[in-house]
C-alpha cells in the first residue's frame, strides 16, 4: 500500500498520465493521478488517445476520453484520491486537483484534447471483445399467428433481429448446441437436442402418431437409422404395397365377400408401406398322408 501511495503523491507532481506540453498546461497536474485505459474502438495509433472534455455538474464532473464509453463521473463530496471505474473496464484515480473544475460552477464544459500516455492505453477489440451481437440472416414464420402449431409453407417475415446483451441458447426439440475451438456450433436434425414426442404442445394432434409408429418387431429394434430389414427365408416371399399390381381384399368382412363374389373388391389403393408376406411352396414340397393300417389294439 505504502507504494501505491508514493506512486499517487508522485504523480501529483507532474502531469502524468497526461503527457505534458502546451494543452495539459491548463489542467492541474494533481487532477489525474493514474489510469488505465480500455480501448475498444478502432484507433490509427495510440498515441491520440486523449482527454477529450471536462464538464462539470451540480454534484461532480465528467471527464470523457477517447474510445467507446470512455467517461468517468467524479462525485464532489467524496474525499480524494477517487478510485472510478467505468462499465469498459477503464479506471481512473482523480486527485485535489477536481476541486478547480468544481469551482467553476454547474453546466460548465472545457474542451482540452490532451493527450495520454500510451503505456496507459490498453487496446481491446476485434475478438477480444467476443459476440457483442447476434443477428439473424432470415427469419420464417408460419402461416397461421394465432397458434403455435407450425404449418407450411413458411413464410419470410422479412425482419432481421439483433440480439444484444444477455443472450442465452439452451437446446431444444431437435436442436443442439456445442462449442468447439471457441466457436459456437449449432445443428438441426433428428435426434438432436431434446427429442419429439407425443406430448410436444405445438404439434397438431394429427400430427401425433406414435401409437402408428413401430418401435419393435417381436421385440427386435431398428438400426442405428432407424430403419428394419425383413428377409425372407426359404418357401417365403414379401413384397411392398407398392408392387401390387392388382386389387386385394381388404380386412372389413363386406369387402371381403365383394372380392369372393364379384372377383374385384373396390379397392382403388394400397398402402405403398405395407409389407405381404406369402408362402411359395409346391405340390411336391408337400408330403402325402400316411395311411395308418388298422391294429389289434
């Protein structure tokens, strides 16, 4: 502490860390002791970071520098050195020296662009300052604005959105989020995020059909993609719905009896997702009847 101390009261001395020449002439070398300043704004050089402005107010004064956000307030009956940091991350130590500026009465404004010492200036921008902005390319909405059902086509809302401040991602209904090598990675697709299910709110109800849905064929599962494989054995073939090239009957009895009757039920399609399964064995693959004799017993 004795070294800080030694530090401020030296500094009271000069006009450090303004940089002393004809424009810092008229500002006290004990009104600014120290600082260290954020820059974060694009600058040719450092050397023209400057104290641009002193105003004062009723109860203090603002001294304002170069770069974004760079003012600090020094409040009047508070006992010096003030220690002020700004919102940037900036900090200032302000000595006696305020108490002229305070003298001169409210609502006054001295422009001073003096320049600072660069080994005070510390820049930091460009990817240092991280996302400060998210802004979406496109934006789509559905047809329908009074419920959250979603419908197609999408239509373009042609509003682009910036997102500011505290912006937070959390995955959602096949959705996910990553950070890999600082960058932030987001995917859309099945079996992302959280998955869907019959319980989602915005889905339709006739959109809901996990009871049609086959999860298991005698307790055996899908691949990893989701999909079965049915292979035929011997004396056995299956075909696809959408192979059928004639009418079948269908399973509603009346149907049935029109196919038996008329030979052609009105049946006009078949579903392309169904799967027959029928027998191809010959006459010879069958055996005959064994005649059993008579016995005594």
């Amino acid at each position: 502490m004795d070294t800080v101390v030694e530090w401020l009261n030296e500094n009271e001395l000069r006009a450090y860390p303004l940089i002393e020449g004809e424009l810092a002439q008229n500002i006290p070398e004990n009104f600014l002791l120290d600082l260290m300043l954020v820059i974060n704004v694009e600058l040719d050089e450092l050397a023209t970071v400057r104290l641009l402005n002193i105003s004062t107010e009723a109860d203090g004064l603002t001294a304002t520098f170069s770069g974004e956000g760079n003012a600090f307030y020094v409040t009047k009956n508070k006992p010096f050195p003030q220690y002020v940091r700004n919102p940037n991350g900036s900090l200032a130590v302000f000595g006696e020296g305020s108490k002229i500026f305070f003298d001169l009465g409210n609502a006054t404004s001295i422009d001073c662009a003096v320049p600072v010492e660069p080994a005070t200036v510390y820049k930091f921008d460009l990817a240092w300052l991280g996302v400060s902005t998210i802004s979406s390319y496109k934006n789509y909405q559905s047809e329908s604005s009074e419920s959250y059902i979603p419908s197609t086509p999408l239509a373009e809302d042609g509003y682009n959105y910036n997102l500011k401040e505290t912006v937070e991602f959390y995955p959602g209904y096949n959705y996910k989020i990553d950070f890999r090598n600082d960058r932030i990675n987001m995917a859309v697709g099945f079996k992302f995020g959280i998955p869907m299910d019959c319980t989602t709110e915005f889905v339709a109800p006739e959109l809901k059909d996990c009871h049609e849905i086959i999860s298991y064929i005698n307790g055996v599962p899908p691949d990893s993609k989701g999909v079965f494989r049915v292979t035929a054995g011997e004396n056995i073939f299956t075909f696809s719905g959408n192979t059928v090239d004639e009418d079948i009957p269908d399973t509603n009895p009346k149907i049935a009896e029109l196919y038996y009757t008329q030979g052609k039920p009105p049946i006009t399609k078949i579903n392309p997702n169904a799967l027959f399964v029928g027998l191809t064995f010959l006459e010879t693959d069958l055996c005959s009847p064994v005649q059993l004799l008579p016995t005594n017993n």
